[in-house]
C-alpha cells in the first residue's frame, strides 16, 4: 500500500517547520528567539476567556448545527455588514475550526482540475498547497516590493484568461505586511467583474493596521459582495489562535457547498468555542486596539534596527505584524541565512522563499514578541553579519 498520487502535490508551512528546529535546539540548551511563528505573543483578552468558561459550565459541550451557532452568525453578519457596507446575513457566514478550513473548502467546492487560480507570490503557502493538490493551474502573481508588495495590476492583467476560477487576495499580506491601495482594488474589482470567477479575500489580518482607515475590502465594491468569499477569523485579532475558530462570508450557494463539506469533514464547530467568539465579537475591543499599539511600537523599532544591519533593507509593513527585510545584499541566499541566523545567531525567521519564488531574497520575522527581544534579535543579526561584510 502507498499513499495517493494527490499526497504529493500538498505542501507544507515552513514556520512549523522551522518551530520545531528551534526547540530542537532549546532542548540542547541554546538560547533561542522565536520569530517564525505568525501568532499573538499576547494572552486571549480575558472577557473571551471567561465567556469560554462559562459555555463550558453551561453545558455547551455538545454538537452544534454544522454552519455554526445562529447567534454568532448574525453578530459576524452584523460586524461585516458594518465594516465592509455590504448587506449580508447569517445565511451568508459559515463558522469552522480555523480559517484554513474556508480556503481549503471554497477551493475543493469551485475548482476543477486544470482551472486556473491566480494568487500572490510571495504568498501564505497554503494557497499554493491547496491549488496544486486539486490538480489545478498555478497562476502566481509577483508582488514587487517597489509597488508596497502589491499586485502589478499589468501581470494580473495578462494571467486573467477565461480559465480563471478563482483570484486570492490578502491585505494586509503574509509575509510583506503590504497592502492593496483601494484604487487598485477598484481597477481589479473592473478587470473581474463580467468573468466567471470567484475572488478569494483574505481579510485575516484586517484589523492589524496602522493607517488611519481600515484597509479597503473588495467585496465592498459595486457587484463584488456576489463574487467574494471574505476569509476571516479570530486567531490573529483576538489572540485565539488554539481555539481554532474562523469564518466564511460569501454567497449562500456557496455556502450549502461549504456545509457539505464540513459535516463531511468535522459535524461542526465546538460550541464552546463559539460562545468564546460571540463575546470577542460583542464585546470590548480595548485589548484589540491595545495589542495593535503595540505592533506598531515593534514594527517601528524592529524594523529601523534591520535597516542598521549591512546588507538588509527593510520597508516598513503597512499591516499585520511581519517584517520582511530584502537581504539580497548579504550575498547569502535567504534560505542558507535563515539558518545561519537560526543555528549561529539563536534567531528563528523563515527564508522568505518558502512564501513563494518571489520570496527568494528576503526573511519574514514575526515581531509578535518583546520589544526586549527583538532588539536582542537585531544586535544578535548585527554581530552575525561580520561573515558578510
């Protein structure tokens, strides 16, 4: 026995990877900074927690209905209703252990083998992995750091044929911090609008920015609500990334696809978990923008020490909390200066390639850690770059 063709085609996310190198060498006694893995270092907010507990005593152990607790459903309607002006309901939202569930979900509903899907490179690896592994057309798009790493509306302009079934966006961007200006948004939203395709909106990290106004949505814009899933989820803004919940907001046809194949897969959502999103939904959002703060503390220093190191250069992200420094000057590839930082310096970060081919070149660091720590990650970076200068 073997396994299934199709296992070869799935990839991976390096950042796990990556994570269980550095403990690795933890366990050998080296000091180790963790900048690979993309989560909160900061604790669920407590409100959530105790709105967990309290499910849990209240017995809210059990199954739920596969598309998820009718309350929450219309609370996420409601918020997305508000922050996007678009007109949706319950009907519309489908809940899911993570947002991963969602991506892998639309992608097995919509795709065929040989449809094409056009996706960002550097991108969230899991795209890819989840395109290739139904056998479908890799059509990446070069997010060029001189354009804010977005889309070069010309290349996407050429890879749209009528093949197209689907185009991922993610703004703000894993691994560049980068987003998509709103008048670009409206010049794809003209380029998709009479195609037979369906966008993909990664809108995981849209409340980790550090403009003024929230980044833009494409289904906001005229005729796209009926043509848009929005991926979001609660891991990122609300620090809950082990309770593993997400959402799906998109067409109700759509949606009884998505619910096919999550009672197929999981029955349903852990309820508990559900009433814990319901009070991060509701509730107070000070720790939300507290935690955001914060960010953009980090991101400001981090981000002004890397660009002090010889050889890197280092934009500042718009969103999200990843620095992704070009180190082409180092004249190390990326990937064997990932792990030099990883093995000589104690610094874990993930070799931009792994995002993708246009990742080659540059680092991804999570600044989800101490201001204390990533200074000592910087002045550890600086004393390793003596093999390079």
């Amino acid at each position: 026995m073997k396994l299934a063709d199709r296992m070869s085609r799935i990839g991976v996310e390096s950042a796990f990877d990556v994570l269980v190198r550095a403990k690795a060498l933890e366990a050998k006694g080296k000091n180790v900074i963790h900048l690979e893995i993309g989560e909160p270092d900061f604790p669920t907010p407590p409100h959530i927690v105790e709105a967990g507990k309290r499910a849990l005593d209240e017995g809210w152990t059990h199954y739920g209905p596969t598309q998820g607790l009718p309350d929450l459903r219309e609370a996420i309607a409601a918020e997305i209703a508000s922050t996007r002006r678009i007109a949706v309901g319950p009907e519309h939202v489908c809940i899911t252990p993570g947002a991963k569930p969602i991506m892998f979900f639309a992608m097995l509903a919509l795709l065929e083998a040989g449809d094409e899907v056009i996706y960002p490179d550097p991108g969230f690896p899991i795209y890819r992995s989840v395109a290739n592994y139904l056998g479908t057309k890799l059509m990446p798009i070069p997010l060029i750091e001189g354009r804010g790493f977005s889309f070069d509306l010309n290349v996407l302009r050429d890879r749209i044929t009528d093949r197209t079934r689907m185009l991922i966006l993610n703004s703000p961007q894993n691994p560049t911090g980068g987003q998509i200006p709103e008048e670009d948004l409206g010049e794809i939203a003209r380029l998709v609008a009479d195609r037979d395709l369906i966008v993909l909106s990664d809108e995981i990290y849209g409340r980790i920015h550090y403009a003024d106004s929230p980044p833009a949505s494409i289904a906001s814009l005229p005729g796209m609500r009926e043509k848009t899933i929005i991926l979001d989820g609660f891991s990122k803004t609300y620090a809950m990334t082990g309770w593993r919940i997400g959402y799906g907001v998109m067409p109700e046809w759509i949606a009884d696809a998505v619910n096919k194949l999550m009672v197929n897969s999981n029955s349903c959502t852990a309820t508990f978990t559900q009433k814990a999103a319901l009070a991060a939904v509701t509730g107070p959002q000070d720790a939300v923008d507290q935690m955001i703060a914060e960010f953009r503390r980090r991101r400001d220093v981090f981000c002004a020490e890397l660009n002090r190191i010889p050889g890197f250069r280092c934009p500042m992200p718009g969103g999200a909390f990843y620095a992704f420094p070009n180190v082409e000057g180092t004249g190390i590839p990326s990937d064997k200066l990932a792990d030099m930082l990883l093995e000589e310096a104690g610094v874990a970060a993930l070799d931009g390639g792994a995002f993708g081919e246009y990742g080659r070149n540059y680092i991804r660091f999570s600044y989800a850690n101490s201001l204390e720590n990533l200074r000592e990650a910087a002045r550890r970076i600086a004393d390793l770059s003596t093999r390079w200068q």
